[in-house]
C-alpha cells in the first residue's frame, strides 16, 4: 500500500503539468535561439548579439532546472530562480519589456504551485 508521502510525490496535477510546460517552452526556445530564430535576425544592426547567447544558456539552465523541479530536487528550482534572473537582466538590458514581464508571471505561478511542497 502507498504511503501518504508516496502518493503526494505521484501525484504532481498542476505542478506536473506546469513543469511539463515549462520544460517544453525551453526546449522549444532552445532550438529557436540555436538557429537564429526568436528575432535574432530581425535585431537592428547597431544592437549587441550578447543578450542571445546570455538567453540561450539561461534557457538551457531554466529548461535542466525545471527537470530538477521534476525530480524533486532543490537544486533544480534554485538552478532555475538564477536562470530567470539572469535572462531577466540580459531582457532589460536588451529593452524587452514585454519578456521580463513574461519571466516575473512565470516565477509568480511556479512559487504559488510549489507552496506547501517539500523538496529534497
């Protein structure tokens, strides 16, 4: 028979389904950032090229984090609080606003479904 702990670690519902997304959102930005999608090629030409590789290793950082979460593991949500961080400097510095605000919604919906959950 499974202990009540057992069938809280199962049983994952909006988290799971949250990480789920959140690991395929990066994936997905992943790929696009790699081949030069994701506005890289529509930039200006006096604009720096270093915010995509900064958003590109913090996207491989949030999407390894977010597999951390997964797993149950502190490390994966603190990996992917710095992860956001990071990407969100490199979005301000950038002058995307409407990025940062999509990073800050993102943090504000994991903290309200990690409330209440252990990690180990």
């Amino acid at each position: 028979m499974a202990t009540a702990e057992h069938t809280e670690r199962r049983r994952m519902g909006c988290l799971g389904i949250w990480l789920a997304v959140l690991i395929a959102a990066n994936l997905y930005a992943i790929f696009e950032y790699a081949t030069g999608g994701l506005g890289i090629y529509y930039r200006s030409p006096e604009a720096p090229l270093w915010p995509y590789y900064v958003f590109l290793i913090s996207t491989a950082a949030a999407g390894v984090g977010a597999v951390g979460l997964w797993l149950g593991r502190r490390w994966g949500l603190y990996l992917f609080v710095i992860a956001y961080v990071v990407s969100q400097l490199a979005g301000m510095l950038q002058g995307t606003v409407v990025m940062a605000l999509h990073i800050v919604l993102g943090l504000l919906v994991l903290y309200a479904l990690l409330r209440g959950r252990e990690l180990e």
